[in-house]
C-alpha cells in the first residue's frame, strides 16, 4: 500500500519539478519514481548506506533523505543531482512523505485495532491504552452493521462499501471474509433508530441498484464505549442468521426487532422438538395443507381479526370460519382465541428453525 501511496505523491509532483524523483526501499530498489521505466530497479550501494544512517546521503549523482516513520526509516526519497537544488528538493519530499506516511499508519493502526476488537483478538485491558495511543475516543456512541454479499460477482466487497462511504474519518469498513464486511459507525444519537436502519437501507439500495448485487445488512445494538464492539458485532451476526430462518424476505435485521425469534435461535432442538410434540400430537401440523397454512398466515398478519382476514382472502366471512373450526379440530387450538394463537405461532416458527437449523446441536 506505501507503494501507490507514494507513487500517487510522485505522479502529481513530477510536473512540478524537472529533476527524476522516487523513493527506494530499504533493500535499495525503486519502488515509485516519475519515470515509470525505473520502478523495479535497484540502486548499487543504497543498501549498504542505508545500513548505517538514517540522514541525508549522495550517491551515484543522487540525493537521498529518509522518509521516517516510528523513529526509523523504511524508506528513503531520491532527488536527482547533489547541487542546493537537489537538497532543497529532497528536504521537501522527505518531509511530505513522512507525514503522509505517518497519517496513513495511524489511520491503518486505527482499522486494524477495530477489527481486533470486533474478532475479540486483543485483550480487553489492553482496549483502554490503545485507543488513547491512537487518539480514539473510547467513550462515544457507535453500532456495527455487518453487510453479506450474497452469491458470486465481479465486485470486491470492502471496495463497494467504501465507495458508498468514501470521506468517512469516524467510520471503519472493515473486511471480515470474502463476502462479508463490517461497518464501525460512530452516532450523534444512540437512540435514533429511524436513522440507524435508514444507513442500512442505503447501503442495500445502493449496491442493488449501482452494482447489481443483492446484500443482506445486521444491525447490532448501539455501544458507547469502544469495549463493547465486539458484542455488537456478535449480534449483527445473530440478527443475519435469525433472519435467514424468520424473516427470509427482509435485507435489512435489526438484532433489537428480531422478538421471539431470538429466543428459539438459542434453544437447543432437543427441546424444540419436545415442544412440538406437546402441541401437535400425532402428526397434527403434518396435517394441514398448504391453502390452511396460508389461511394461518393472513389471520396472524390481521391480528386475528375475521372480517380483515376473509376481506384480504378474498373469501366469505363463513368460509374463514369453518377453516378455522377446521383447524381447531386438527390441533385443538383455536386461533380466535389469543393464547392459543400465541402457542400456534411459537409453534410455526420452532417448526421452522428445525428445517432450517437440524444440525445446529
């Protein structure tokens, strides 16, 4: 990454100047310089110098300076000639560079520090330090959305979400797989939720509809205090892996409305199972068609209103009832009662996490 980002520096000095420019690394090779055609090649005797200082030098009829970074030089700039101008030029170059460098350290040192935290790869008494050592607030509001690509494309995940969030200092795009990348942002209001979920919804429309590629986005709860990421990253995670059970249609889960849902996620099968078999006996559930399944669904989704549910239907306020009546006699739950109606719907989607889920424990 030094590489471009010095050659970009190069690249927009060398009209400037009329002198070949470039930096070496500590081995002596070209690793950027205005003439495109020396890159790769290494200067005789560099290595040597460089072995044993860390100041100005001339060789072979150039000027060299070092670019320093943690007290020491990785990297040396080289100005053609060894006249005042030669020394002038290299003092600016070095200065410049040193100081890009030193900024994109410790904005790199930034990023890989949050992905520590995220992946719980550094220790929690070490947290505190670190974020001082890199002028990180360690006290204000942030929450993780994680983003997965879903199937096969051109695209390079991190390259897509750093496009959509390009000028960002206080937020982090980290990469955390092939296809999933994580989002550290940094809030004005911890309770915001209307905004939280509207970012979301922009990174999905946006990649929908300038890359061509669908996503689905987790959003974890809102920390404030920089110790604290790594579980909201964990429930980023969850919230996707609920959602791929209980809401298969929705690109964006919010770890804070997944409900019930939650709750089963974490219940062993075995349990699951005895549950079901406490509610629907002998083969009950197995029972129903597909047209009474779909009944179920429009009478969950009208509140258990008849006169909603028949209208949505399209069917006759007497028809919906005998469906239910129906229903009542195969499971023994009546859905117009509320309980009941709970206890069929718990049931629904423990039954649905086993299909989805059988090897979970």
């Amino acid at each position: 990454m030094s590489n471009r980002l010095f050659q970009s520096v190069i690249r927009q000095m060398k009209d400037a100047v009329t002198r070949v420019i470039g930096v070496v690394d500590d081995g002596g090779v070209v690793i950027s310089c205005s003439e495109l055609t020396k890159i790769g090649e290494t200067f005789a005797g560099v290595r040597d110098e460089i072995l044993y200082t860390n100041e100005k030098f001339v060789l072979s009829g150039y000027t060299f300076r070092p670019v320093m970074s943690h007290t020491k030089a990785e990297y040396f700039v080289f100005v053609e000639g060894d006249d005042v101008d030669a020394d002038s030029l290299s003092t600016i170059l070095s200065v410049s560079l040193s100081q890009i460098k030193s900024f994109y350290d410790e904005k790199n040192d930034k990023f890989s520090f949050i992905k520590n935290i995220i992946l719980d790869n550094i220790l929690p008494s070490d947290i505190y330090v670190k974020s001082k050592e890199l002028h990180l607030n360690g006290e204000t509001n942030r929450i993780v959305y994680l983003i997965k690509f879903n199937g096969k494309s051109d695209v390079v995940p991190i390259d897509v979400i750093q496009s959509i969030f390009p000028d960002r200092n206080k937020d982090y795009v980290i990469s955390v797989g092939e296809n999933d990348v994580v989002l550290v942002s940094e809030l004005k209001d911890a309770a915001d939720t209307k905004e939280i979920e509207k970012t979301a919804k922009n990174i999905v429309d946006t990649i929908s509809s300038e890359f061509y590629v669908k996503v689905v986005v987790g959003i974890g709860t809102v920390v404030d205090n920089i110790k604290e990421l790594a579980r909201s990253y964990k429930e980023a995670q969850v919230a996707i892996e609920v959602g791929k059970v209980f809401d298969t249609e929705k690109s964006v889960i919010n770890y804070e409305n997944l409900g019930i849902g939650r709750l089963i996620y974490q219940l062993p099968t075995t349990l699951c199972e005895m549950f079901l078999h406490e509610v629907f006996k002998n083969g009950a559930l197995e029972s129903l068609d597909r047209e009474t399944l779909i009944t179920i669904q429009a009478f969950f989704e009208n509140n258990l209103n008849v006169s909603e549910t028949s209208r949505k239907l399209f069917v006759h306020r007497n028809t919906l009832v005998y469906r239910l009546d129906k229903i009542k006699k195969l499971t023994g739950l009546d859905l117009r009662e509320f309980d009941h109606a709970i206890t069929f719907k718990v049931a629904l989607m423990v039954k649905r996490y086993l299909v989805s889920k059988p090897n979970k424990f």
